[in-house]
C-alpha cells in the first residue's frame, strides 16, 4: 500500500496503544483533549474547519481527508506563529495522521508534510509535536488523559 506520507524528510513519529482503531480516531479528532483547549470549530468530518490558539500563535486547519479507523488529513489553511520571520510557515502544510491496527494494538503514524529541517520551525515544532504526540495524545489514548495546553499560554517563546 502506498501511503501520502513516504517522504522521509517530513517531520513523522509513531505511537501505539491497546485501543481500537475507533477509539484512536475519535481521539485524535478530539483536538481540545490532547493539543489545545483554545480551540474553535468542528475536527471529526471531511471539509470541517477548526483553529487553535496559543497566546498570539493560530493555525487553521480544514478537514482534507477523514477515513474512521484509517486515516485524517488537515490542512493548514491560515496560520500565525510569532516568533518566525515567515509567521505564516505552517500555512499549506498538512498534518497527516495513519491508523493501522495489528494484533490488538493500534498505531498511529503522524507526518507533518511541509515540516521539513530546512524550515525555521523545524526545531521547535518538533519538540512540541514530539510533546503533543508521543506524550499528551498518547496519555489520552492509554489513560484517558491528555495534557492540552490551557487557554492562553504560549506554546513558544
């Protein structure tokens, strides 16, 4: 299977839990529950459109692609990052979340297209992807859990 994600440049990390592949899905799709709780808008359906806050950053996305138990795709249709000299780096990137399950465990792939090393947020946005996926999304999968960030704090500097 060719899967939109074979670019290996892309920021991507996996995670795994004994959930269903529903289970992981609506999950992810419950955006406030792991990444951020100033969060407006729909994130479950294709064509939905939702943005985050933190502090003065914003990213909206749109629903590109959602599959239950397979696979969503936002992207990123405006954004607002501060602290970069192109405050609009994120803007026509997509973030691309792969569910697969196997043996009673699910796995999620998320590949940031468009996050690549050459760009100014690599560093930063991967230690905050790395914080949301591999910690906050996880917890919320094995513990029911997440660690979103609060209603007006700052992700970044």
């Amino acid at each position: 299977m060719t899967t939109v994600t074979s670019q290996l440049k892309n920021y991507h990390s996996s995670i795994s839990a004994n959930v269903s592949a529903k289970e992981a899905f609506d999950k992810i799709c419950d955006v406030p529950a792991w990444w951020a709780l100033d969060f407006h808008g729909n994130s479950k359906k294709k064509n939905d459109v939702f943005s985050i806050h933190f502090g003065t950053t914003s990213v909206t996305f749109k629903i590109a692609d959602a599959v239950p138990e397979e696979i969503i795709v936002w992207k990123v249709i405006d954004s607002y990052l501060p602290w970069l000299n192109d405050k609009e780096e994120w803007t026509g990137t997509k973030i691309v979340f792969e569910i697969s399950s196997h043996n009673g465990k699910t796995k999620i792939d998320v590949t940031h297209v468009g996050l690549t090393p050459e760009v100014e947020c690599y560093e930063s946005c991967e230690q905050g992807w790395n914080h949301f996926i591999k910690e906050s999304l996880l917890k919320l999968l094995t513990e029911n859990k997440g660690m979103p960030v609060r209603k007006g704090r700052s992700e970044n500097k």
